[in-house]
C-alpha cells in the first residue's frame, strides 16, 4: 500500500465512521447536549448530500460531465468533518493556540485525503475538491458552535476512542477492492461509464466507489 492509498483509507467509512461516533459519544459523556445534538445534525446533513448527489446521478444521470462531477466524495467530506473538529476537541482545554493547531491540522489531513482520492483515481478533482469543502463546512458549523460553549471536559476519552481507529486502519482491507460488492457501488460504476467521457470510464471497476 503506498502513502496515497494510506490518505485514502483514512477517509473510508471504517475509519471516519467511528471516529464520528466517538466525537458524539465524547459529547455525550461531557454533557454537552447542545454540541452532541448540532455535531450529529451536521454530521447528517453532510452525508446525506453526499449520498443524495450519488442516487441523483444514479437515477437520473444528474451531473457535471464537463468537470466529471457525479457527486460529492464521501471519503472526503467525512475526512474534511471528522478529522478536523476531533483535533479541535481533543487539543480545546490545552488553549487556543494548540487549539488552532489542532484544527489546521486537521484541515491539512482533510486536504491530503481528499487530492489523494484523485491519486488513486476513484474520484476526479471536482468531485474530491466539492466533498472536501462540504466537510470543511460541517467542521466550520460545529466549531462555530463550539466557540460558545464553556469549558468541555473529558477530552482524554476522545483521543482514547480516536486513537484504536487510526492503528487499526492500515490492516483493513481497502473499500476499493470490495467496490462490486455494493449493488448502489456497482450501479455508479455504470452509471459513471454510460454518462462520463472515456477518461472516467475507462477506470477499473475496483477504483469507482460509492463513497
């Protein structure tokens, strides 16, 4: 496995998933009912325009063929969520500057999983580029939020629930070669081949994923 299909793992739902759980289940545990409430609300809304811009091209063959765009990238958008409010959280009672560290970090991961999707050819740049600003926009609503919240304890657990997910991640087996499997995966691998021009559809069916 070489460093883009790594980036490009860390994006896959076996490992954003969790890592999202963990953050809700932090919250919880802390109390904040408010931000537990606003992180799962955004962290919806997030995936089910990704997931709505896929069943769109699917069904109907809504898309942007000039820029290969058949919807958001879900390893992307969840990256561009996930990873950059859990170092937020995780650094928050350290100060602001660790803090700030901690969420541009995560910024700088989200990106790298994103430009690595393009890399390993299962999306094309307008698809990663869009998924990445989408996460970002759910992380920038929850930090947004956050920012009016008092002081949040327990900020261990999170990086105890965090850090498992992230070791455990090189030894799954990628989503790529399981991407036939999905009959909604299988069914954007047509899709993509019957709308896109021949740079797309000439990609492996393991490269073209759901999410």
């Amino acid at each position: 496995m070489n460093w883009w299909q790594y980036l490009s793992l860390l994006g896959s739902l076996a490992v954003t998933g969790p890592i999202g759980i963990a953050i809700a289940v932090w919250l919880l545990v802390g109390k904040s009912w408010r931000l537990t409430l606003a992180w799962c609300a955004l962290f919806g809304v997030g995936m089910a325009a990704v997931v709505m811009t896929k069943v769109a091209f699917i069904g109907w063959g809504l898309g942007v063929e000039a820029v290969e765009f058949s919807g958001f990238s879900g390893h992307a958008m969840r990256a561009a969520a996930v990873f950059p409010v859990a170092f937020f959280l995780a650094l928050r009672p350290a100060g602001p500057a660790a803090r700030n560290w901690g969420l541009a970090s995560g910024i700088a991961l989200a990106v790298l999983i994103a430009i690595s999707r393009v890399f390993v050819e299962a999306h094309s740049p307008s698809e990663a580029v869009t998924g990445c600003l989408l996460g970002l926009a759910v992380a920038g609503g929850f930090v947004w939020f956050a920012s009016t919240e008092g002081h949040l304890a327990l900020s261990r657990v999170l990086v105890a629930l965090c850090i498992p997910i992230v070791l455990i991640a090189p030894r799954l087996e990628p989503v790529a070669d399981r991407a036939l499997d999905d009959p909604a995966g299988a069914a954007l691998v047509r899709a993509r081949a019957s709308v896109h021009p021949p740079a797309v559809a000439a990609r492996t069916p393991a490269e073209k994923q759901l999410y």
